[in-house]
C-alpha cells in the first residue's frame, strides 16, 4: 500500500490566502489532482467524504492530491458568489502547483466542484477534466451557452440534480459513466465511484 505526506498549506489567491490540503506519495509521484468540492452553501469543503475516497485512491495509484477550500470557507479568506469566482481560486491553485511542482495538475471536482472545474476550463485547452456528477445548472451564462462540453463525467442514474439525461446531451456520450443505483451523494457506492476513475487516474 502506497503511503502519503498529509499537510496543509495556505496558497495565495485572488482574495487572499487559501486553505489547502495536500497528500503527496511517499515514493516518486505521477503526477498532482487538484480537487474542487461541492458547494459551500450546503456543507461543502476540502473534507467531502467523496473527494477524501478518491484522493485515497489517486495516492494507491501513485498520484499526490491536492484539495482546497473556496474563498470564505474553512480558513480561505473572502467569498464565494459562484461558481465563476471559485474557478478564480482554483487558478491560484494551479499556478502554485505549476510554479512549486513543475508539472500541470489533473483536474478534479465533485457537484458543484466539477462546475468550477469546467467554469476554469473554458479558459485553457488540454486539460484533463474528471467531473463527479456535475450540477450544469450552477454555471454561468457562457458556461450554459457552450453547444458540447469536454471532460470525463461519473454520475449515479438515480442523481436528481446532475441529471444524468442532460449530461448525456452535453457531454461526448462515450465520456460519461453511469454508476446505477447511485444518487447523487453515492452513498453506499465508493467502490463503484473509485473503479469508475481509476481509467482517469491512470491516465487510459
């Protein structure tokens, strides 16, 4: 079993510093995640029980992880209006991986996470994108006008919030996994969720 460096870190960002987590692999690394959680207005932070099942399995496959709280949530100074503002702080969070690592993180978020991500990506090409049930309806107007969408997608068939029908007309249908049963909150489908990311861990 592969072990990891816990440690927190504060990160500059556009509104002052940022709370960070990182888990760096022991042994030479693949390559940095960067994580983005859900929605602070419900509870989301650098702590989400899915974020910390696929960090843990991102380390088992070699990969150090690297999730962040939102300005205005835990000790990340300022706040967050949307979704839009987040992807600001994640770009800070890149830019320290860039410039302290070297290398360009994957890219990962959940719920309302996986639209900061895709709210980032529309300003740079050649990412590599995991969305974890993405909640289309919290980006922003020029995120919604955009005809087809990129990214790998996971989303339960039972999720009434992402919607896996739409995401299936937005999204490339052969990059978007189902896991059936599961709900939004894949409670009960950690296993599931962590086989469903290995091939984007892997990089296949």
């Amino acid at each position: 079993m592969r072990q990891a460096i816990r440690t927190m870190l504060q990160i500059p960002g556009p509104q002052g510093m940022l709370e960070a987590k990182m888990n760096r692999v022991v042994e030479t690394g693949r390559g940095f995640i960067v994580m983005c959680h859900p929605h602070p207005a419900y509870g989301g932070n650098l702590n989400d029980r899915v974020l910390e099942t696929l960090s843990d399995q991102a380390v088992q496959l070699g990969l150090s992880t690297l999730a962040f709280n939102v300005a205005g949530v835990g000790a990340s100074v300022g706040h967050t209006e949307s979704a839009a503002t987040a992807a600001k702080d994640l770009a800070a969070v890149i830019n320290h991986i860039e410039a302290s690592e070297g290398v360009t993180p994957k890219l990962l978020g959940y719920s309302f996470g996986a639209i900061t991500v895709l709210e980032y990506a529309s300003t740079r090409q050649n990412l590599e994108t995991l969305l974890i049930a993405p909640v289309l309806a919290l980006g922003s107007q020029s995120l919604s006008e955009q005809a087809v969408m990129s990214g790998q997608v996971i989303v339960g068939s039972l999720d009434t919030f992402a919607q896996p029908h739409t995401l299936g007309a937005r999204f490339d249908p052969s990059s978007v996994q189902l896991i059936e049963g599961a709900d939004h909150f894949f409670n009960g489908y950690d296993g599931a969720l962590s086989r469903a990311a290995e091939p984007f861990f892997n990089g296949t």
